[in-house]
C-alpha cells in the first residue's frame, strides 16, 4: 500500500507532464515560445535556443511551432541560428551553454545582456549609476545599443546635451522600483515607471510577444542582485495623450476629427480602455466618392458605424504582428491584420503609413483608405464589391436603380454573374417585373429564414423559402454566399433567375404542349383535383416523348385500367417541394403512390431512380415539376430481383419455350422444396431439354430463352433434377433435397408428356 501510494502521484504527474501539474502555475506565452526554442535547440547541448534571424537584418525572435515549420516572419524568410538561452553562456571545450551568468548589478548586467549604449548614457548621469550599483530592486528595460543607434539626430542631442535632467528623466521612464519578471507582464497592464510616476504600457500577446510601449521585448529575465533586466528594441519615451487629444492635435486629422465630434464617439476615445484606432487620414477620406462621404457624414448611423469599423477591440502594436491575424473591430466586423515585410497590411492592402503613435488608452496607426464596412454601403456599393454586377447593370437598365440607391428596406435576390454566361435578357416588361420580384419587401437575413416562409416581393408575388440539409433556397434559386446586410438592404447572392409560381401544377401541365399526354392521362385517372388544390408536390412529368417511347400494347394497357394508370402517375409525385438545389448526392423522396423515389443531383446533372431529367424547377404554387423523358415505373411492377413467387414465372418459361422450339411435353412438378418446369422438344432428330429447375425463376426470365443450354436425352438422364442448368454462363444456386432421384428415365419423361398432352403428339401447350 505504501508503495501504491507512492506511484499514484508520479503516474498523475507523469500524465499531466510538466505544464500542467497541479502545483504548478500556467506559462505564459512569452514563456512558453522560449520553451519551443530551447527544445528545438536542445541538440546543440543544455540551454541553447533555437533563433529565428530575418534575413538581411539583425531582428531575431524565438520561434514558435508556426513559425518553425514556416520559416517566416512577416512573409520573409528566416535562418534558423542557436545561441544561448536568456541567462546561460558557454563554456570553452563544452557543448552548449552549460553555465550561468554571473550574477551582477543591474548596471554590470547592461553590459552582460548587449545593452553598452545604455551603460554609456548611465554614466553620464551623476545619480544613476550608484543606484543601479546599489541595493534595491529595480526592474530596468534596456533598449540595445541598435535601438539607441536608429533615434533621430535631434532628440539624441537633446538628451545628451542636458544629461542630468533629459536624459536621466529618459533612463529612469525605463526603470520600475520593483522585480518584474515575464509571467507577472499581463496583457494590458501598466507599470509606474521611476519618472514621475508615468505609466509603462505592457502587452502580451498570445504569440509570444512582449511590448512595452510598443517596442519589443528581444531577451528578458537577466537577474541581477538588485533586479532584473529585460532587453527590448526601441528607446520608449512618456505617453501623456490619449486617443482624442492626438486627433485634435494631428492636422492630417481633420476630416476625422469632424467625423468622431459628429458620431459622438469623443467620449470614448478620450476615457479609459485600451484600443487600437486605424485612424483614416484626410487622404483616405479624399480617395471615396463626395456622393458617398456626405451620405455617410450625414447619417449618424452609417457615421457611426464607418469608425466604429477602424476601431479595435484592444491595443495592437506593429511589432506583435509576425504573421496575419483575425481581429474584431466595436462595429462586430473582422479585418486581416498582416505584414509584409516592415509593411502592416490590413486586408491584405499596404496602407498603414505611420505606426505606433502610442496613446494612454491604446495605439493609433495612420492608414490612407477607408475601411468602409457594409453596414454603412447602399445596395449598388455592396454589389460593387460582390459578383453579381451583371444582375445589378440589369436592374440599373430598367430603371430600378433608386431603389438600391435609396433608403428603403429591401432584400435584393441577386444572381451571380455565372448565371448570365450565355447572354442577359432583353430589357422588357416582363424582364422588369421579373426584376422586380427579386426584391422582397424588409431586410432579411438568411439566418433567420424557415422552411415554409413566404415572402412579398415588390413585383406582387409571394415567394416561399424552403430549408434543406445543405442549402437554402427561395423558389427554385439557392443562396450562394453569405449575406451582405447594408445600411438599408441586404444583398442575397443566388445562383440562378428566380421564377416565381404561375399558377397551379396542374395549370403549369396544361399551358406546356410537351405535357399533354400526361395532362390526359392525370384526367382519366382522376388526379387532376389532388394537382389542383394547395398542397406541396413535386412531379417528375414524363414528356409525351415518354409515353410515345412505351410499347404500344403497354401504352394501350395502361390507359384502359385507370386504377393502375393513378398508381403508376402517383409514383411520379412527391410528397414535398424539392427543388434542383436543395438535391445532394442521393435523396429518397416518398410517392403519392407510398413507394420512394431516388433523386439524385451530380454535376449539374439531376436523376430520378437513375433517370436523367430534362428540365428542371418548373415552379407551381403547390409544388414544381421536373419534365422526364421516361414513364417511371413502380417497383411493384417491375420484373422480381429474388424468387419468392414462383408460379407466375413458370408460366413465362412455358411461353418462351413454345416460341423457341416444336415442344413436345412441359411438365410442372411439385418439388417437396418448391415447383420446377421440365420442357422437352425436338431440335432436329435429337430431343433437347429447354427448362430447368426455377431456383430463382425471376432471374431467368430476363435472359432470351435461347441461352438455355441443349440437353442431349443422355445428358439429361445423368443429371440429377434439380441440378444447375447452364445459361451462357449463369449458373443458378442448387436447392432441391437430395432425397429426389438422381434421373428420370426417358419412357417416363415421354409418359409424363403424354400424360400431359394427349391429343397433341407433335406439339405442346402448358
């Protein structure tokens, strides 16, 4: 027991494997790249980390396991170099970086970590070498001798030319009175810096990456006896002005600044919060039509809506960006956020032209287009953008352009422009009213649609929305693309012309002349009431071709027993509407008649139980109607795949024995297991047997009679009754007991058939 009760928590341990044990707390991002780089460079010896360098630079970032497989940050390549985990060196003659740093004073340890520069601006100062070299804690973060390098002349001079104000002010906004390490540098927090108490903005982000006021954090961690050093990549300078106060003071804002005073987002701009503006400058909103600028700037809506879209939900900096990212703006909208190479890109457009203009509520970058969200675009400019120009020319050309242009409420039905491969309508006004009822009356979205739905059109029908597995249709056309939900319209993207219900299934037969056949046929069975009245049918509707193409005799049949014709006519209808669309790779559709139809739909090809159809969605307001070339026929009424009915079958084998051959004897015999035929004739001067044992009768009947294999009286003799007979190669399964006699005796066989036949020596009928 002693020992079970040690095993236990070494095998949860083990199970729960080191980043997730019960004591242990949770890595932090940051921390957990570090782990991924020492692992990749674990063979190069103990602490050594795998380095991603871009190349034809001096950036370098540990590296995920995205990134590791990529090999690029910012779609640049990488090289992959190994180096020294934060806090180890090496050993001369041993592998790795087996040893520790020494641990020093914060100021020893600038140098240790690659940050002179800031040794050298230190000592400048009268007071802050001694306290780095002193007791205390103090967490510093250094920016690299390049980051020093890359500042602007004229704030170098200003810093060193008043050393014991500017730039020890500088040093100490760089410095925290307290140890801080990685795992407590929380995503949005603020550190009081050792100036004045300013703020120190810090991020997080999930990749990885640390900022601190934007500027990166390249290696961190380095203890020293009075605290620790983190390296990072740009000098950082006091941020005093929030979101709001930079757009008053920035000129290149002022079309912004009237726009945020107009919508009433001041308020939010200026209070607490951490956010991301990508803020448009006066360029930007040049570059967009003056029509489409003063509609927005005079729509508070639409006002709001367009900035609340250039808005992100938390602060971004630049350098966080190694790749792209899904990021939600306060309007609800997602945009790309990417780079290329030094470039950020925000759907995939370079147009950020100044960024990380830090603020105390988050970050602005500068961009040079508009993000105009569709919330805020009328139909015509959310078609614009969408592919269906063509079907928007054609409402444009029959005068209908006001109402995608203006506010009312509408829901335009529009078809993709594949649709219109082969040519557009002529402009008339039938097409006009066809136009007209693909616009229903209210801003819908697709989400909120159900099967059954009915909708108004501006033309005066009512259209009906059917919901299928796959698709979601409205009459006979399929929405094809999310939804465009504008200021005023939504825009549903079809794949085909809509064509509205004109009438019932029965008026629909009756006004096509292919049809007539089946019209007279649906009357003599009594069925023209049932396609008359409501209800939701769909009908394979044989062609006349179809009827024509019966055999006569069958055709003649069929029409003079109207109970059979209504049987074989209600096989052709289904239950429920199902439109070409809403057909996916197999579809069982129930009958009237209470058999299943098999519908099926591949390559733009529709068939019925294998059936091709001629046309399809031919709509009627109770149902639609799919013109065949085949009469269907109900599987009660085709030939039986299995023999469990065996009588009827014998007698189509005396049928064909009569037309192959001078038949002298058919013999039926009771099989204890089941019936059996015997066919005796004379095929020239020797006798033949032409029937066989019916296994499985069924599936003989098929084959021509003629197949059968000719039996000599000897080779017959031999047989045991009930023994497989051979058709060309089919052999049917034997089942008859072996208790029957093995052969018949050819004066018995001639006794039976005169027994059978007595007045017909020469001949034979059954």
């Amino acid at each position: 027991m002693a020992l079970l009760g040690l095993l236990l928590p070494l095998a949860l341990a083990l199970a729960l494997g080191p980043a997730a044990t019960p004591a242990g707390p949770a890595k932090s991002p940051y921390q957990l790249v570090l782990q991924h780089s020492r692992l990749r460079g674990r063979q190069h010896g103990p602490n050594v980390c795998a380095v991603q360098k871009l190349i034809g630079t001096n950036k370098k970032y540990f590296t995920n396991c995205k990134q590791w497989y990529q090999r690029k940050i910012c779609g640049k390549s990488t090289v992959i170099s190994y180096e020294c985990c934060p806090g180890y060196e090496k050993v001369p003659g041993e592998k790795g970086c087996p040893a520790a740093l020494p641990l020093s004073n914060l100021y020893e340890t600038l140098g240790v970590v690659g940050s002179t520069t800031t040794q050298l601006y230190t000592d400048r100062t009268e007071k802050l070498r001694p306290e780095m070299e002193g007791p205390g804690s103090f967490t510093i973060f250094a920016p690299s001798n390049e980051a020093w390098a890359s500042l602007p002349a004229e704030v170098l001079d200003s810093l060193v030319s008043n050393v014991n104000i500017e730039l020890l002010n500088a040093l100490r906004y760089h410095m925290v009175d307290r140890r801080v390490l990685t795992d407590e540098l929380k995503h949005g927090m603020a550190l009081t810096s050792m100036y004045q108490n300013s703020n120190i903005q810090i991020h997080h982000y999930p990749n990885g990456i640390v900022t601190v006021n934007c500027a990166r954090l390249l290696k961190a961690d380095h203890h020293a006896t009075n605290g620790v050093v983190h390296l990072i990549d740009k000098v950082i300078s006091t941020v005093t002005n929030n979101i709001q106060q930079i757009i008053e003071i920035e000129d290149t804002f002022e079309t912004l600044r009237a726009a945020v005073a107009a919508s009433g987002l001041n308020t939010l701009l200026e209070g607490d919060g951490q956010y991301t503006l990508l803020a448009p400058t006066n360029e930007a909103f040049e570059k967009i039509p003056a029509e489409t600028l003063n509609r927005i700037l005079g729509d508070p809506e639409a006002l709001r809506d367009l900035l609340n879209n250039h808005i992100l939900k938390s602060a971004m900096c630049a350098e966080a960006i190694v790749a792209g990212l899904s990021l939600e703006t306060l309007e609800g909208t997602t945009l790309e956020v990417g780079c290329s190479g030094d470039m950020l890109t925000i759907n995939g457009k370079p147009i950020i032209s100044n960024k990380d203009v830090l603020a105390t509520n988050g970050v602005i970058h500068f961009i040079d287009e508009l993000l105009i969200p569709d919330s805020a675009k009328t139909l015509f400019e959310l078609a614009a953008e969408s592919d269906v120009s063509t079907a928007v020319d054609l409402f444009r050309q029959a005068g209908l352009g006001t109402h995608l242009s203006g506010n009312e409420r509408l829901t335009l039905l529009a078809p993709m422009n594949s649709v219109f491969k082969d040519g557009t309508p002529r402009i008339d006004a039938r097409t006009k009213n066809l136009l007209l009822n693909h616009m229903i009356k209210d801003q819908l979205a697709s989400k909120y649609l159900y099967h059954g739905q009915t909708l108004d059109t501006l033309g005066g029908k009512k259209l009906r929305v059917f919901v299928y597995r796959n698709s979601l249709c409205i009459e006979n056309s399929c929405i094809a693309a999310h939804d465009k939900r504008g200021r005023y319209g939504t825009l549903f993207t079809m794949d085909r012309m809509l064509t509205p219900p004109m009438g019932t299934v029965m008026d629909v037969l009756k006004g096509d002349s292919r049809f007539s056949m089946l019209v007279a046929a649906i009357q003599s069975a009594g069925l023209t009431e049932t396609l008359s009245r409501e209800g939701v049918y769909t009908v394979f509707a044989p062609t006349n071709e179809a009827f024509q193409a019966l055999p006569p005799g069958e055709l003649n049949k069929l029409l003079g027993n109207a109970k059979e014709l209504a049987n074989i006519l209600k096989y052709h209808v289904g239950d429920e509407i199902l439109v070409s669309g809403g057909i996916g790779a197999l579809v069982r559709l129930k009958s009237l008649q209470g058999d299943k139809l098999e519908v099926s739909s591949k390559n733009s090809m529709v068939t019925v139980n294998k059936e091709p159809v001629a046309e399809v969605d031919i709509m009627a307001t109770n149902g639609v109607v799919h013109a065949i070339s085949t009469v269907l026929q109900p599987p009660a009424n085709k030939p039986q795949e299995r023999g469990d009915e065996l009588a009827d079958s014998a007698l189509e084998i005396f049928r064909q024995a009569s037309a192959f051959s001078r038949v002298r004897v058919c013999w039926v015999g009771p099989w204890p297991a089941q019936p059996w035929v015997l066919c005796l004739g004379s095929g020239g001067d020797s006798p033949v047997f032409l029937g066989c044992p019916p296994m499985a009768l069924p599936s003989l009947l098929p084959c021509p009679f003629g197949a059968f294999s000719a039996l000599t009286w000897e080779e017959f003799g031999a047989k045991k009754p009930g023994s497989p007979c051979f058709l060309g190669g089919w052999q049917p399964r034997p089942s008859v007991p072996d208790s029957e006699p093995r052969s018949l005796g050819k004066a018995r066989l001639e006794a039976m058939g005169t027994a059978l036949n007595p007045s017909d020596p020469e001949g034979s009928s059954a």
